[in-house]
C-alpha cells in the first residue's frame, strides 16, 4: 500500500503535545475530532508487548469535551443518552451511548458528571456538540455548551499505578474503577480519572492547564525511566482483543445500541426521557437483526480501510467485517463484525475474502480476552 503523509493545518488541530510525540518517534497519526491522533510509534506487535508488561504515556487530546452547564444541563445531557443518569453521582464517568431519535447511535463516550449542573462529554469521532447545541436550541433548554481546552494524558498499562503513585502518592492507588478526583501537580490541580482505552489499568489526565501539564508530561517519562516507559497511543491489537468498539470503525449512526452489544447502558424502563425511548423500546420488545460479534479468521495479516463481506459457508452473505487485526495471543486475526440474523451465534462458520484468497473463520463472543 502506497503511504501518503497528512497535510497539517489549522482545521487538522494540533495537541499541546505534538512537538513532544514527534521528537520522541511517532510513525502515524490518524484524524479523530478534527484533531492529531497518533496512532503508530513504529512496530503495533512491539508496542502491544509493552503495553501488556509496562507503561506508556499517550496523547489522546482528540478526546475532546463537550461541556454541558447550567439550569438545564442534566435534563440536556439525559435527553442525549438512553443510560439512566438519574442517580449518577459528581466525580463518576459513564460510559454511555449518544442516539438520535431512531435510537441510532450519535457517540459513545465517557461522560463525567463534574457537578450538579456541569458535565463533560468525552466524546468519540463525531461532531457531538453541534448535536447538543441543536437539542438545546430547539427544546429552549437553559444550557451554556462549549468545548473546553481540555487535553487528556492516558497512562496505561500495569505499572501506571506505580508510576501515578510516585508522583501523586497513595491516594491514586485507591481510586476506584471509573472514579476520578483532582490532584495537584506544579501549583495546579488537574482531575484525573482511572479510565482509559485500554484494558491494561490506568489513568487518564484531563490537562485544563497546559504548562503544568507539558510538566507533568514530561515528569512522566523521567520518574517513568524505572518503569520501563514509553510513549504509545491507543493500540489496535490490545482494543481488539478487549472489545473496545471504535465509533465510525466498529459502530455508527446505521446502528443502535443493541445491535452494538451496549444493552448494559439502555435503561428503557426507567421513568427518565431521552430521545428514540420509544424505538429503543420497540428493538427490546422485538428484537434485533444484526449484532456486533467477535471473529477468529484462519490468516496471519489483514489491513482494513473499509468493510469486508462476510459470507457463510454457501455464499450467502450474512455480514460485514468491520475492524482487524493479526493477534500475537491467538495467532490469527481477529475482528469485530457486524452478523445478520440468525448468523451471530458463537461457533458459526465463515468465510471472508483477505488478499484475494478465501479464508475461513468462526464467529465468538466479545471481549476476545
Ligand atoms: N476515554 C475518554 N474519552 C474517550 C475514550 C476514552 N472518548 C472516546 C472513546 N474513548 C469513547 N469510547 C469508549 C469505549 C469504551 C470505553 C470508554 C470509551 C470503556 N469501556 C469499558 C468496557 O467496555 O469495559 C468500561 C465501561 C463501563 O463498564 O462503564 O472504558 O477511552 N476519556
């Protein structure tokens, strides 16, 4: 495959961070959020490897925030998003799934209830907050809605704990899963969350204030030395294998949440309003006719740009593949494809077209590991 390079502009933002990721060896950077996503710091299968065993510092800055304040933002923010945030409590992320009045999904991101009438939308690719300002605007809600300088830091990987506690202390340690509070580092306090894109343990610093953050940036790596740190981005190996779901890769607005597997986060019989209750509530009664489901495919490489047809046996077609990659752990490729119905049961045999060759695969569950 031919490689191009990306024309950087103003429209393609820059992070606070770009100039460091770039002297310490980024390959590739994908586009996320109109932002600089890196996305390659040479070899996937050597990052991997560390990212399982060490740590790493990553610049996921693209994962903007839509801010969500004053009288009307909980109504805002729940007319949104089909999870029940009711009882959701400040100092807590949700994921949660963003649908439309189809009950087709929007985003999936994290959000964070910062207090009572102020919320952080962590969004994934997609231009959420012309959404929200357009539900805004259109039910006359009393809602201020910006996108913040907000820069996160990601520190994953099992030695992130020992290395946020060397700079931050004990505290950080005892944060639970999805929690977050604010630490002070160089004279501010940044909040940090223990969340983050992959499912090796960490932390994600959201940078409000850019100077101490290139500090802490860089306090990263020279307290990180003994643990062996590296800079890395979100790995496609890893997020695979962990059935992370990739907004515009594994979903998009053609697809609602059940058919994502995202049935944890729909609560249809509580008493709050969002928008596309009423269809979300017919999918439940009736059921689907596609589903989001794990594949083991009999190859050793696959690069994917766009879908690959999936057929059964009998070269009926029965789905897409939508993401892949070769997998050191199970030494094949693996991937996310959307299955049509009654195809998506685990066990099921398919075929798929990598390379101009045939090969066989079988559908199994989500996550892989
Ligand atoms: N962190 C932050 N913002 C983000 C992402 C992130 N925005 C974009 C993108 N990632 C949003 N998508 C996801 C997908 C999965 C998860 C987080 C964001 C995730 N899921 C866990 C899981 O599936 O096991 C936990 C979900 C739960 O149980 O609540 O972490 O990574 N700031």
């Amino acid at each position: 495959m031919k490689k191009f390079n990306i024309a950087k502009s103003r429209r393609l933002r820059s992070t606070p961070y770009s100039s460091r990721i770039e002297s310490q060896g980024v390959t590739a950077y994908t586009i996320y959020n109109h932002m600089l996503l890196p996305a390659a710091f040479g070899s996937l299968e050597d990052l991997y490897h560390h990212l399982k065993e060490h740590v790493q510092i990553w610049d996921v800055a693209a994962e903007r925030q839509v801010e969500i304040s004053g009288p009307d933002s909980y109504k805002l923010v729940q007319l949104m998003t089909c999870r029940d945030l009711s009882k959701s409590k400040i100092g807590r992320c949700y994921y949660c799934p963003i649908i439309d009045d189809n009950g087709g999904m929007i985003n999936d991101p994290v959000i964070l209830k910062l207090k009572e009438d102020k919320w952080w939308i962590s969004i994934a690719d997609s231009d959420v907050i012309l959404f929200a300002k357009g539900l805004a605007i259109g039910n006359k809600l009393n809602v201020k809605i910006t996108e913040p300088n907000v820069n996160i830091l990601a520190v994953q990987g099992p030695k992130s704990f020992k290395l946020m506690e060397k700079i931050f202390g004990k505290k950080i340690t005892e944060m639970k899963f999805f929690g977050f509070d604010y630490f002070e580092f160089a004279g501010d306090k940044h909040l940090i969350a223990r969340s983050g894109w992959s499912k090796q343990g960490g932390y994600e610093i959201y940078v409000e204030h850019t100077k101490s953050g290139l500090q802490l940036y860089d306090k990263l790596f020279d307290e990180g030395k003994e643990f062996n740190v590296k800079p890395g981005c979100p790995n496609l190996i890893e997020r695979i294998e962990s059935g992370l779901l990739s907004y515009g890769n594994d979903i998009d607005n053609e697809d609602n949440p059940y058919e994502c597997g995202l049935d944890k986060y729909v609560n249809v019989n509580s008493d709050i309003n969002f928008l596309g209750k009423d269809k979300l509530i017919q999918y439940n009664k009736n059921g689907i006719k596609k589903k989001l489901m794990g594949v083991k495919i009999e190859s050793d490489s696959i690069s994917i740009t766009e879908t690959i047809e999936i057929y059964d046996n009998n070269e009926n077609h029965i789905g897409e593949l939508r993401s892949g990659v070769y997998s050191p752990h199970f030494n094949k490729v693996i991937g996310i494809a959307m299955l049509k119905k009654p195809n998506w049961d685990t066990g099921t045999k398919i075929k798929i077209n990598i390379n101009g060759k045939s090969v066989n695969g079988t559908v199994c569950d989500l996550p892989f590991i």
